[in-house]
C-alpha cells in the first residue's frame, strides 16, 4: 500500500473530520444491516456516489430490495426522499413541475404558481429509467447536471444535497428506451446488484416471517453530508496516483498508440476524458470512508469497475465469446501495474 506523503499529511481538526465521516459510515452500514441483508459493496458505492456529488445508476433484476435500501440509506442520512415509476407516458413536467393558475380567495386575483415535482428532494429514485421516453430521460439528465429547472422561463434550484439514484432491469428490454453512451456518462457509477448468497436469502426469509422489524436511526445530518462532500474535495490525491488512473483510462480507446493489446481486440470504443476525472474523485471518497488523509492506486481499483463498465463497449466478436466489459477492467488491472509513490 502507498504511503502518505509527509507534505500533505492534513492537520489535527481536518483528521478528527476524516475519522468521524469513517465512524459515521460505520454507523450507517450498522442501521442499515437492521433492515438490509447484505449488499455492502452496493452501499459502498452509493455513499461514494453521494459524497463525490454524483449520481448512479443500479443494474439488477427485480426483488434485489434496490428501492429499500435507497429509502433507508435516506433516513439515515435525515435526507428527503422521492420515488418516481418512470412509465412510457410519463412526461418531463411529472418529474421538474409546472406552473398551475392560483386565485387568491380574498383579492380573487390570479397568478401562476409553481407546482414542485418529485425532483425536488436530496435524493431521488428513478425507477426503470429505461421504461420512459428520451425526452423525459433528457429532462432528468439535466437536472441532474444543472442541479436546477426552468419552468416558465425561471429557474428553480433544487435541493442541496441532490442525488438521483435511477435503475434498469436488465431482463426486460421489449419496449424499453436504452440510454444512450453520451448520457450513460453521466453517471459516476454503475453499480450491479447481484444475487444475495444463500446464506443472506435465508436470513431474509427468516426476518420476513419476522413480526418485529428493526427501525433504522439517523445518523448524518443534512450539514454533516455537506461537510464530508467538502472534505472529499479537498483530499490530496498524489501525482502517482493520477497517474494510474490516467493509465488505465488511456489503455481502454483501442485506436490509440498506447492502448492494451486486448482493448484493441474486444473493444470497439474506451472511455473519455469524464472517466479519468471520475476515477480519482470516486478514489477520494473511497479512502475517507476508510479513514484515510491520502488516496492510494488501491483505492482506483477498487472502484475501477463501476467506473468503466458503462463507459467502454465491447465488439461483436467480444459478445460472440462471451467476454464484458468487466472481464476488460479485470484484464487492465491485472496487467498495468499500480505506480509507486517513488515512481
């Protein structure tokens, strides 16, 4: 593991800061395990994605508790919480608001009045995004990266924090709007949501049958987020580190000079620029979960994975051998060394 370095090694206060944000994480996986089963890697990544003031989309099949484990992370977290069913009829006004006429009862005079929709709140569920229109989608996306909506030709800015949490089934895709590669970017993460062992599906099974069910305490405030999001921004990451992520980054576009041999096979586009600045925010969210003041090439692998896989494609004789996106991420983390912090 790479050492810190002694020049950048924080102050008294800033540590103390960094070993609560990791004793609060502790804490949050503890309430949530009162009603989740499993699943750590999942949550992992979502507080990362929250901390980095980003957003992430889940992949799983249905009845993987997605939507409860959102919720509950919001309680922990005393954040507001919205659900939004994206549908084929759903329109860009069900999710930003609209303007509707207000009469005052008193003076009788009329105005508009502006009508919030579920997007405003610090986090948000998009359920089946690929289920509704592109036009829809877009209205989403650029909430999302604005952090605001213009109704009527005013703007309204939506909560702080703001997290959009949105979901695929991947089994389904009959009648479906894939998004397409340039807003699949957006996204920091992609995180897949597998089957429980057999060992936690019976133990779901055994709490349902439950009558009793454990309640989840809040753990972080609106302005402890706010903090933590501030001190992830402000991690050094050192120049080896960079680096490395640069590395990886630049071995995934197989029509590159310095692209990995088995990019330039299987792959039929790599990742931009977007995914190099990705992997190093993810990485300082990574290693203040850990309690740690310096960000090391592990924490780049770790996260790796969930980084790239929406950002790389494979080719037609890659699908044809069964080989995905992340066998190409384990291949290129295999195979490209980590820098040393005396490289």
């Amino acid at each position: 593991m790479s050492s810190p370095d002694p020049d950048t090694t924080p102050p008294a206060s800033d540590r103390e800061a960094i070993e609560a944000v990791q004793a609060a994480y502790a804490a949050i996986r503890q309430e949530l395990s009162k009603v989740i089963v499993g699943q750590d890697q999942v949550v992992e990544e979502i507080l990362i994605a929250i901390l980095t003031r980003s957003h992430a989309l889940l992949v799983g099949v249905p009845g993987l508790a997605k939507t409860l484990l959102i919720s509950t992370l919001a309680k922990t977290l005393q954040m507001s919480f919205k659900r939004v069913q994206f549908t084929p009829d759903l329109m860009p006004s069900d999710i930003t608001g609209t303007e509707v006429i207000h009469q005052d009862p008193a003076t009788g005079h009329r105005s508009f009045k502006f009508l919030a929709g579920p997007l405003f709140a610090n986090i948000v569920l998009a359920d089946e995004i690929n289920r509704t229109p592109p036009k829809t989608q877009a209205a989403l996306l650029e909430a999302m990266q604005e952090r605001s909506v213009t109704v009527g030709g005013t703007t309204h800015v939506l909560p702080n924090p703001f997290f959009v949490l949105a979901t695929q089934n991947p089994l389904e895709q009959e009648g479906t709007y894939p998004l397409p590669e340039a807003q699949l970017d957006r996204f920091l993460f992609l995180i897949s949501v597998g089957y429980p062992s057999a060992d936690e599906e019976l133990e779901i099974m055994k709490r349902s049958l439950s009558a009793s069910g454990a309640k989840p305490e809040p753990v972080l405030s609106l302005e402890d987020v706010i903090r933590a999001q501030e001190i992830v921004r402000t991690l050094p990451v050192p120049d080896h580190v960079v680096r490395y992520a640069h590395a990886l980054v630049r071995a995934t576009r197989p029509k590159e000079p310095d692209s990995d041999e088995f990019c330039q096979k299987w792959l039929s586009f790599g990742a931009g620029p977007r995914a190099s600045l990705s992997l190093v925010s993810a990485a300082r969210a990574h290693a203040l979960l850990r309690g740690r003041a310096f960000v090391a090439c592990e924490d780049v692998a770790a996260i790796a994975g969930s980084v790239l896989r929406h950002r790389i494609a494979t080719n037609f004789a890659a699908q044809g051998e069964g080989i995905t996106t992340d066998t190409v991420v384990a291949h290129l983390l295999q195979t490209i060394p980590a820098f040393e912090a005396a490289a």
